[in-house]
C-alpha cells in the first residue's frame, strides 16, 4: 500500500529542500560547467532564489510533495509572462554571462511548469503525476488555459508521463546545451 502523499504549497523554512528538489530536473553539470560553479555554490545561489519572494524558485511559486512528514517531492509554476522579470534574481547572482542569462523556456500566454523533482527513492508512486495535477488546477484557478513545460529529448519516461497527462509537442527550446521539447496542454 502506497503512503499517504500531500500536496502543498512550499514554506519558506523549506526553501533548501525545495532547491535540491528542483535541481533534479536539471542537467547539474552543464550548469555547474557553464557556470563555474561548484555543487555546492550552485545549491547555495538557487537556495536564496527559493527563499524570495518574486523569483523564479521562490518558495511562493513552489508546491511540494509530503510523504509521512518528508518533502519528497517539488514542482515550481508560474506565469510566462512574468518569467523574465522572476528569472532576473538569479541572473542578477550569477551574472549577465551565466547560460540562466540565455535561456527563454516560456512566453506570455502559458503557465509555466518550471521544473519537478522526486526523491529516487519514491519515483513511480504517483507523485510526479500528482505534483502536475495541483499545477495543473492552479493554472486554472488563475486563468490560464494553456500549461507549459520542456522535457529534455534524452527522457523519454519523462515526456510519455507529460503526453498521459495531456500534453503535446510543439516546437523546441535550447537549454544549457540541450535540445528541449516545448510541450502544451491546452484547457488547464
């Protein structure tokens, strides 16, 4: 029997899990590369973002999965209207030459998903699904019919889990080296 799992907004006080969580869904390396960066100091760098209110990981745009009082999961949403505006923070940390600088994952038009992370250990429970689902209706909530993510082309169960759950391939984005699917739900 699967444990019982909750869906919640993020708290600030749990902005350095939310970080960690967030960085799974990231190609960690080229990051640190382009960035040079450590790990750590890149943990430290998106740990603030997550703590601020108006940024692109804050804590505010962040819902997190909960699984008997452990956050084991996290998926951030916002607006892509006010994606460079929330993505100036971290920019503003790393610098104008950092790859964070270059990249243009959404538009004005579509709630953004930003990024989703499960623990290892409790991948293939629903989680991620359920984490969408809370987004999904969130979008909603605010009035948005057309959700966005991108799914790197290397993750193909990644992107079978976006097509269940409604999503379509549109076009491609580039992020930090990597080419992208660009997909859409249309009537969040």
């Amino acid at each position: 029997m699967k444990p019982a799992c909750t869906i919640r907004q993020a708290e600030w006080a749990e902005a350095a899990q939310v970080a960690e969580l967030l960085m799974l869904a990231w190609p960690v390396e080229e990051i640190m590369e382009s960035n040079d960066l450590t790990y750590g100091q890149l943990l430290e760098s998106v740990t603030a973002i997550c703590s601020m209110p108006a940024t692109i990981y804050s804590c505010e745009n962040t819902w997190v999965a909960e699984v008997e009082g452990k956050i084991v999961g996290a998926m951030c949403g916002y607006d892509g209207a006010d994606y460079q505006r929330l993505k100036q923070p971290l920019v503003d940390q790393l610098g104008e030459d950092s790859g964070f600088a270059q990249l243009h994952e959404t538009e004005a038009g579509e709630f953004y998903l930003d990024s989703v992370g499960v623990l290892p250990e409790y991948r293939g429970r629903g989680i991620a699904t359920r984490l969408f689902e809370a987004q999904i209706a969130r979008a909603a909530s605010l009035g948005h019919s057309r959700v966005g993510l991108i799914v790197d082309e290397d993750k193909p169960e990644a992107e079978a889990l976006y097509r269940r759950l409604g999503f379509i391939y549109v076009g491609d984005r580039d992020f930090f080296g990597h080419r992208m699917k660009h997909m859409v739900r249309y009537g969040a």
